[in-house]
C-alpha cells in the first residue's frame, strides 16, 4: 500500500494551508506490494482478531498507546477495553509480537467460509472473451492474436468461455472432438431481453472449458469466426433488412444476456468473472445502442454540444448493466479498436464500476493489444475490496476520487469490484472548523483499511485432464490490509514547501480538472491557469517578492528560485494545459480518445501520471552511452551535440535520431544496447505496452516526436496573445500577479 501526501509536513492550521496555494491530500495505491519506500508489510493470520475502537471504529496500531487491560485509539483518542485473549496476545513475555506490534503496516488473513471437511474455500476463475462480428478481417486477426496471448496469460484450471455478437449472439462449445456454436437471435425491437435465455441455448458448464484441456480447440474455435461482411446476403425482398442485420451490433444485450447467464454460478462455480469485450464501433442495434451521424465525418468538432461542452452519455443503460455486473460478480474489460466514434463516455461506466479497464486504439496496424491483455492477466488482483479512510480528528476528507462506487450507508466507505496493483485514488483533505494541529495536540493521523479477496492457486497432482471442471485448484483468501501513518506539522510556510511533492500535487489537480471538464472543458482550463495564477502569487507573497504597493514585474518570481521542490510545478501545468485532455474541439481531439485518457489518467499512479503530462527527455551519445537526463522538451535539441534522443511519454517511446548522426551508429539501435535495456525495462514497468516508434531525422517523418516538445508550443492564446512557448506562458503569469498586486 503506497500513500504519498501532497504536503509531506501538515500544515499547521486552515489559514496556513490556504495561503500556501497547495492542495493537500493523499494519493493510495492500496493493492500495491509494498509501500511508497519499498517496504513490505508486516503478514500474519488472525485478521478478525485485531481490535478495533468502539467510538470510530479504527484499527489498533503501533502508534496506539497500549496498556495491561486498554488502548488508545491513534484516530479519535477513545479508551477502548482489551479482551482477556487481546491482552494475553499483547502481553510482552518474551514470545514473538503479532504484526500489528511489530508495524503500523500490516496485511492480514480473515476467516473465509470452509468447503466440505473444513478445508478452505475454493473457486474457479472465470474468463469470457466477447468478440464483435460487425467488424474487419484486420480486427478479428488481432484480436485472435490477442486471445492466444491472453490463453498463456490464463492460469491452468481456469475457465474460458467464447462468445460473438452482432444481431445474434454465438456461444462456443469447444469441449467436445470439435468446436461448435450456437445462436441466440437479438430482437431488432426488444424489449431488453432474448426469446430464450442462453442457458437454454447452451449450458453455462458446456459454455465454459477448461483451458489447460481446452487450449488447442479454443484456437481453432478462433480460426472460424468470420465478420458478418463476409456472410451471404440472400437477394430478396428484405435484402435492404438484411444488409442492416450484416452491419448490427448488439453489445448491449449481448452483455445483459452473458452477465444474466454468469450470475446463475456465481457463489458456487466462481467468485469473480472477467470479461473481455472487443468493440470495432458503436452499439448500434437492440438495447444500449448509441446514436451517430452517419452523414458526418466523426470527429471532435461533430461530437459537441457546444464551442466548449461535450455531449453527456446518452443513456443510462450501461450504468444499469454495471450495477448488475457487480452483483453478479463480473468485471467487464472493455477495448475498443476504432477511429470511428463509440460514444466511449457512454460506455466506459460498465468497465470503470465495474472495476474494469479501458483501452482504446485508433488502428489495427499499430496496436499493443496482445501485449496489453497479456500484461493485464499476468499482474496480482484483488476483489471484492472495500476501502476505507480515517483521519483524526483535526481534519477530514473534503472529495475522494477514482474508479470506486460509494457506500450507499457509509460515509467514506468506497467500494471496488477489481483492483490491481497499480490502481489509485485520490482523497483531498480540509481541517475541521475551528480545528488546527498544536505542538499540545497529538499529531496527525492517517489510517487506510482496506479488505479484499484474492485467489490463490494450488499445486495439481492429478493427471486427469477430464475432471478439471468439477476439481479445484484455487481457494479463496480474504485479506485485511492496514497502514496508520502520522505526519509531522509545521507552522511554517518555508517548510511547507519544502516538503511539496509535485507529482501527488498534480495528481489531485488532474482528478479536478477531470471531474471539471466533464461540464466545460474550457471552464477547467481556465480554472487551472487561475489555480498557478494564485499559487504563484501566493509563494510571491510568502517570500515578500511582491510588497505592498509593487515592485514591478521583474522582482516576480515565475521560476521558484527560493524553493527548488516547487520548480516543477509550473511546467506541469503548462503541459497539462496542452494535454489532448482539455484541448478544444476545434484542435480536432477524437471525443473518444478523449474519455479513454480520463479513464488512463484518473487511475494512474502519480509518478506513471506525471510521465503521462510531461514527458522525459533523454540524450544518449550513442545507443550504449547515456549523455543526459531530462533535456529541455524544446526544439533546441535539434541543435544538441547528442545524436539521439529517448522520448518517453508513458502511452508512447520515441526514439530519435539526430539527421547528423553518423552512419556508423545502428539505427534502429541493437537489440543488446543500453538504449534497448532501457526501452525494454520502461515497457516491462508500465501497465500498459507504450507504442515504441524508431524516427530518423533525415528521412522520416519527425512530427510524431515534435509534438511532444511542449515548451514550445502555445496555450492556443488564451492566456499569451500572439506568443508561444513555455517561457511566453510563464510571462503571462507574471503580467496576470502583477496586475492583481496592484
């Protein structure tokens, strides 16, 4: 569990966090392997025995004050009685502390329901891919690919089921000699449901294969699925009718249907089911269908509600089928591979509530889908996970963000279907009213609780293939995963600043303007330049730069020369400002690439954000040595004594080369460089597979990697008339300070 604070030392009171100009609060990563440090938790069994506070039902820690027959709670203060049991175990007699008196972080068993005989409980992974027909050869050819990558990625004794979709449904039983489908038609006028359950069509148990037996038939079941294009039309009078039917896509009840079908075995059969659904195009026929202009080219500008404002999602059927996706145990991944427009807004609440991913790709050609679904499979996941925050009593939570739903009962209570280990929310704090920390108060506290279950496998000693439907390898394990942390506070602002960390400052402002912009994307433009605008002035003021009455504008400092822990703070907004992200309709962002990155963006962790904002630069003198680190994103490298260049932008790996380069160097680089290591660790990291892209100065294309030198493009004039570049925008600041200081 990684918790980094925007403000490492607390302030000390409401006034002085204000007139720091600085958000305050956490970004958790609650399911990652170790803390912000490196440091694992300390584990142990008997999670239901830690001892929580009757008054705010916080967990006992080793911050707390512990007495022969009590405790203190770290969080409200409450005396809280021990057990005759809790107290023996907290007894110092020379045997060894549990967990929690060993460390404020810890990751405990919970008691889950046993099977027959007492033994633990089991259960079987579900995985289910869902293909769209109403697509091209080039699409179904990757997502083959991707399908066999994700079979290798699956671990032995899971289940897989296959099914397609377009005006019927097609569910694939490979367990047999040889793979067969059957059909269930969709309704052109349904009403939301088929005229015959798939359960009738094909039995969930004959529908779901095991795959280590199952592997091979799954890949021919593959090699048979053809687009709709590719079926007959009969030359009738209803040829206009079918035609429709050959370009119909029925992903709305397509997935109603298999979640319906799923639910009959969840609690019994498994406990969490993934789906993997693989669009080529909006939902166009039955429930959930989108509508689009056919008449229009499907860009930005076309997809707007106004100059500024983007159409909302226009209905709420996914929301519903998300809701019942949670309760029936299904995670729905959902990749889009289309340039055409989806309405991704719509659909991307069934694979966020879902506690599902999003991925989107513009083409076939260049897409990283196979590594992306191999990568997402082979990474740890949690479910079922409830998490909690507390704080104490001074402050508390003012907004949370991330892909959670809220208790419906509790305050502060969020819930998550699927988690993994790179997942993170965000939680912005306020003190109470009336509140402040003193060096007479204890100091603040901060304790993150978060449950979950995970699924562990077994070893298999049986070599009957045959049965390994009806056998378990996997049990269930329900986990208590606790960290209480205390902070230092300070009255002070110099301090305060000292101890910023940019990249979780960041992280809260692009979960606001996210939240923001989903209304008025040039409202949260705006309110951002005005945040820097005020922080800005408010670190001026702090340092007595700006005096009552004015010193002129050259005694403003733009470029934190007191404080090098804020100094990159004004870059980062100057390229969030230029993110596609909050760019304007009329700079012709795809409306759906846009959705995709608030997906990306609002569950990143901060340091994968800030790469995602702001890329790095990175000069090598050659592919085996390293020249410099963080180059100015500016086209001054042009100029540069080094020849190449690693650009690395998180979704994307530019590797540059000078057009001066000398031909003795390789280009592309070696396979056993330095310059490769570094490409091939950066894409083992990432959870997804950044798009690598070689480019030679003197005969290739170089926009690709121009555009991501920021520092000297400009905010399109909203804050710097007739001007550009990162050093322009830093002078409209000033020109902005300056005049309010008046």
């Amino acid at each position: 569990m990684a918790v980094r604070a925007s403000l490492a030392c607390f302030p000390s009171d409401a006034a002085l966090q204000e007139s720091s100009g600085i958000p305050w609060g956490v970004a958790v990563t609650p399911f990652s392997a170790a803390d912000e440090r490196g440091a694992a938790p300390a584990t142990g069994a008997e999670g239901h025995l830690l001892p929580r506070c009757d008054s705010c039902y916080a967990y006992f820690s080793t911050l707390c004050p512990l007495h022969r027959w009590s405790w203190s709670c770290a969080i409200c203060s409450a005396d809280n009685d021990l057990t005759p049991d809790a107290s023996a175990r907290y007894a110092r007699d020379g045997g060894q502390d549990p967990p929690e008196m060993r460390s404020a972080f810890v990751d405990l068993l919970l008691p889950v329901s046993a099977g027959e005989e007492g033994e633990a409980a089991t259960t079987t992974p579900v995985y289910v891919a869902a293909i769209d027909l109403s697509s091209s050869e080039e699409f179904l050819e990757l997502v083959k690919s991707a399908l066999l990558a994700a079979l290798e990625a699956i671990p032995p004794g899971s289940l897989f089921g296959l099914l397609t979709f377009s005006s019927k449904i097609g569910l694939y039983d490979v367990q047999g000699p040889i793979p067969i489908v059957k059909n269930a038609f969709i309704p052109p006028d349904s009403d939301g449901t088929l005229l015959v359950d798939l359960e009738d069509v094909m039995p969930l148990r004959s529908f779901l294969a095991p795959v280590d037996g199952c592997k091979d038939r799954i890949a021919e079941a593959l090699e048979t699925i053809k687009p709709t294009s590719s079926w007959e039309i009969t030359a009738t009078a209803s040829e206009v009718q079918d035609h429709a039917l050959h370009h119909a896509r029925g992903f709305g009840l397509a997935m109603d249907a298999v979640v319906n079908y799923l639910c009959t075995e969840y609690g019994s059969l498994f406990e969490l089911a993934r789906i993997f659904t693989f669009l080529s195009g909006p939902p166009n026929y039955g429930p959930g269908q989108i509508e689009t202009r056919s008449d229009v080219d499907h860009n930005a500008a076309k997809m707007l509600g106004s100059d500024h404002t983007f159409i909302s999602e226009q209905t709420n059927f996914y929301t519903n089928l998300a809701a019942s996706a949670v309760q029936a145990g299904v995670c729905v991944d959902l990749f889009a591979i289309t340039n055409e427009y989806t309405d991704l807004s719509s659909l991307k609440v069934l694979s966020v509530e879902s506690g599902g991913s999003l991925y989107m790709y513009s083409s076939t050609d260049e897409s990283t889908l196979p590594q992306d679904i191999y990568k997402m499979l082979s990474r740890p996941y949690a479910f079922g996970c409830v998490l909690r925050l507390r704080t104490s009593s001074e402050f508390k939570i003012a907004d949370s963000y991330g892909h959670f739903f809220p208790d419906p009962q509790y305050m502060h209570v969020q819930h998550i279907n699927c988690c993994d280990s790179f997942a993170t929310y965000v939680y912005d704090f306020e003190f109470q009213k009336d509140s402040q920390f003193s060096r007479k108060s204890s100091p603040p506290i901060l304790q993150i609780a978060f449950k979950y279950t995970t699924i562990v496998q077994q070893g298999d000693t049986s070599d009957d293939v045959s049965n390994s439907v009806s056998r378990s390898k996997f049990t269930l394990q329900r986990r208590l995963r606790v960290r209480t942390i205390q902070y230092n506070i300070t009255a002070n602002i110099w301090d305060l600043y000292d101890f910023v960390d940019p990249d979780v400052v960041l992280t809260i402002l692009v979960h606001q303007v996210i939240l923001a912009s989903l209304s008025d994307v040039l409202e949260a433009r705006i309110w951002l330049r005005d945040w820097l605008v005020n922080f800005i002035a408010q670190y001026n003021k702090a340092y007595k730069v700006v005096r009552s009455g004015g010193t002129g504008m050259s005694d403003i400092d733009v470029d934190f020369i007191h404080c090098s822990q804020l100094q990159p703070l004004s870059r980062l907004v100057f390229a969030f400002l230029l993110s596609p992200l909050l760019q304007l309709h009329g700079q012709g962002i795809h409306p759906d690439y846009r959705t995709y990155l608030q997906c990306l963006f609002s569950a990143l962790e901060a340091s994968s954000l800030r790469q995602a904002i702001c890329p790095t630069l990175i000069s090598y003198s050659s592919p085996d040595v390293e020249a410099e680190v963080n180059q100015s994103l500016s086209r001054s490298v042009f100029n540069s004594e080094s020849p190449i260049f690693l650009l690395d932008a998180y979704t994307d790996l530019l590797v540059y080369y000078s057009p001066t380069v000398s031909s003795t160097i390789p280009f592309p680089p070696p396979r056993d460089c330095l310059l490769r290591s570094k490409i091939d660790r950066l894409k083992q990291e990432r959870n997804i597979t950044p798009k690598l892209v070689f480019i030679h100065g003197a005969h290739d294309d170089t926009t690709a990697f121009e555009r991501y030198l920021i520092e000297d493009q400009s905010v399109d004039g909203s804050l710097v008339a007739s001007a550009t570049g990162f050093r322009s925008f830093l002078e409209g600041i000033r020109s902005r300070i300056a005049e309010y200081s008046r």
